[in-house]
C-alpha cells in the first residue's frame, strides 16, 4: 500500500532505532508522533520542569512542539511554530530539544524508554469554516460596532426592559436610540414582534425617538412587509463574518497565553 | 514484552477494524490516537465544519478530545474532559461522536481512511513544577498585592524615573509611598543599589516618606545587612507562589477560550 511510503512506524523501538527515526522525520519535516517514558525541561522567560512519566510529544510540520499529559485538554509543554530541533543521545537518554529564538527558549524532552515512533507526511488542505451563535454576533457587535452601521455606539446589552432583554442598545451617528435585536438563521415574524415590543418599552420611558434595528444572515420577504409596516429595520450580517472577527480575537488571547509561558 | 500489553497499535487499518480497537480503546478509558483521513462537525452553542484532510485526533483517559491538523499548535476542534463517545460506522465512515452535557456541545469526527490507530495506558503521576521569571513576580503582585503586604495598592507599575523604570509603585496602609524592585534569583547588592536611586529620585519629587522594599526568594547577610544600612526593606516572595497564581488566572483565561466554542 501506498500509505507505507508516508507513514513509519516503531513499536517499542531501542533508543538508538527510535533517535535515528525522529532525526529523519525532523530533518523531512514530517509530523512527529514520540510516546513514551520522558520529562521536560522548560526554560525560557519562565522555568518549569515536568517530572518522569508516559507522555504524547507531538511535533509538527511547522516547528510547533507539544507535549500531551494522558489527561487534560491542555498540552502541559509546548513552542509555537518555528522551533529548531536537536535531537541526541547520551548514556541512553534521548533528549530532543526545541529552541527558538525570540524570545530565547527552550523545551528539551527526554525520553529513557520509548513505545512508539510515528513519522508521517499529512496532506491537509481542507478549509475550516466557523459559523456563530446568536451570542457570538452580538460580542461581534460590542467588539466592532460598525458591524451594525458607521458611527454607531452602545449603550448597553442585555439592557432589561419590560418585555426582556434588548441584545444591543445603543446611539446612531445622528443622535437616535437604536434597539438591535439579533437571530442567527432568517429573521421570523416573532423576532420582529419581539423588536417592536422593546421599542414601545423603550419609547414610553425615553420620550425620544427609538429605531429598531433587526440583525440576521437574512429575512423573509413577508417579514420584510411586516418590519417596514411597523417603522422597523432590516440589517444583514453574516454569522460567519461575527465568527472570524471573535475568532481573531480568540486567536490573540490564545496566542497571549501561549507566548506567556508561565503555564509550562 | 510488557509494552504489548498496555499499547496497541494497528497501521492502515481496515474499517471495521478500526472501529473495534476503537470502541475497546473508549471503553477502557485509554488514550487513544487515530491518524487518518477526516472531516469534523462541530455543534454546540457556535457551530463549525471542518473539510476533509488527514490529521490526529486524540481522545484521552479522562474523555477530552482533540483533533490536530499538521500545522500549528492549537487544536482545530477540542472538548474538555468528560465528554461521552459513541463509535460507529455508516458505508464504510467511521464516526466518533464526542458530546458533552453542559452546555451541550457535540463533536463528530468521520473517518473514511486510517493510518494508524494506536491506544495505550499512560502511567503518568510525575509533578509540574514551575518557577515564574520577574514579569511573572510583577504581575503577580499586580493581580494580587496582597502578596508584598496586607493593605497595599498599586498606584503604577513599569513608571518612568530618572533612573529606570520601578517594577511596582504604591502606597501602603499607612498611606506611605512603596518602591518595589524584583529580582527572581537571591537578591545581590545591585538590587540594593538600583532600589536606593530610584528612591532619591523619587523623594525629590515627592517631597513625602518613600519606603523601598526588595522582593526577591531570599538575600544574602551581607545584602540584607547593606540593605538596613540604606533604610530599605526586604520581603521575601517565592517565584513559584507567583507562578501559581498566574498560571491559575491563565488556566481560567484558557478554560475560557476553550469554553467559548468560537474558536472551533
């Protein structure tokens, strides 16, 4: 089969055996798979050391390094993409050791018995799409308020008037109040009732001029009779467009967490 | 050998075969690889679709689970521990079925070809020791002042003075201003001397009593003794109590990226 040409395996290999399979997937760049009986020396901005025990290293195409303990979700060593690998032998102890530069840091493993070795080129191009919850769209909109229109800013969320609570309230570039209410799949006649409910709420207490806005992918065209019907307003936002913007977001607290250290 | 017994290793499994060696693998609650070709479903309170492409999933001994693409540190799709997995295979899919309860989230990964499946009991009690650097013993005094003395408010941190930068700045029960230099190794007589001028140059300004307190594990006697000499104090702080407390905070931080399911 044609997989034996990008996949090796060892089971239970010597030291010896198992140093010269990872120096090879390393120098090819291929995704690395070492189980084993190992421990960790970190040591960069912050110290850490992880004493003996069995352990998934995982090296990646990229240079990325993570060490997985048999329980939880979090790798409990890692180095993000980029590291440089050096990979030894001394007095029976295979030590690979992962340096970057900036910041200067470095995570070396060793390992003193190995079960498995796994060296494989894999092909993965496939795209990754995020699609948001109703909750999702409204952080988008709080995190970038121009989602909803130029000019726009929030007052509050989950403001409590009678009927419940408004997603996103806030003040229009001219001066109005706007209630926004959000759906993430097209926009029902029940969600335009809803909206009309707040902004009667809104204008009894306000005395002042209110806009609804309806936020959702899209709208039915019935409901789009009904919202203009009732002084209402339609606008279109892709879920999908809410979910990048949270996931960069995400992304750079993740990273933020990652680059500290202090968690190694 | 031994090894044979806690670790099991098939290559380019069949299916059906696979789907065995799963199942028994879930159900021993062992760690568990699968390299293969695969797409992902996620759906919980965001909801993601990730295309076909070859990757490693892992599910753990205590129910988390992670898939990895060959590239980057972090995991495209993830549940925390305690997930509950049903296997099955539907025209030759494989599919593994991870749900959580609450909030109720399901990840579903299909299989159409496999590399490798390999479960295995990871002995694995060895201690995470970690020592934090001077930024961590900085923040953590941030986070928690309470850590130089019981009373004490931050005004500023990293403030410019002539001489430098003061690690932490502020005023103490008594209302007296607080100088605090850090030093994450024992304390030398460079410490003493950089905590003096930054005191000088902050009593001309100030025109007010300055207190100058040397945080650092420990201080040598002749340190400690220049340190009386130059009316400073000395309060000692372990690096590793800071390290605790901030890879708590950044536990939660990451708990909670993992939690928000927008980055799947």
């Amino acid at each position: 089969m044609s997989y034996y040409k990008s996949l090796n395996v060892l089971v239970n290999p010597q030291i010896a055996e198992a140093e010269k399979a990872i120096k090879e997937a390393v120098s090819q760049r291929k995704t690395l798979l070492v189980i084993g009986n190992c421990w960790v020396h970190y040591l960069g901005r912050a110290k850490s050391k992880l004493e003996q025990g069995e352990r998934i290293l995982i090296i990646k195409e990229d240079g990325s390094i993570l060490v997985h303990r048999p329980v939880g979700y979090e790798p409990v060593n890692w180095q993000p993409p980029g590291c440089i690998f050096n990979v030894q032998t001394k007095e029976n102890v295979l030590e690979i050791r992962a340096v970057r530069q900036k910041p200067a840091e470095s995570v070396k493993v060793f390992f003193d018995q190995i079960q498995l070795v796994s060296a494989f080129s894999l092909r993965d191009s496939g795209e990754f799409s995020l699609y948001a919850s109703e909750e999702d769209m409204q952080k988008a909109i709080l995190m970038e308020p121009s989602l909803l229109e130029e000019g726009f800013n929030i007052i509050s969320y989950e403001k409590k008037v009678e009927p419940g609570f408004v997603d996103v309230y806030g003040i229009s570039k001219d001066g109005r109040l706007v209630v926004v209410e959000i759906k993430r799949k097209v926009a029902g006649k029940d969600a335009v009732i809803q909206l009309a409910k707040y902004i009667d709420a809104i204008k009894g207490k306000a005395n002042r001029e209110v806009r609804g806005v309806l936020v959702a992918p899209n709208i039915a065209k019935d409901v789009q009779r009904l919202l203009a019907t009732l002084g209402l307003e339609f606008k279109a936002l892709d879920p999908r467009k809410c979910a990048e913007i949270l996931k960069k977001s995400e992304a750079r607290k993740l990273e933020a967490f990652f680059k500290e250290g202090t968690s190694q």
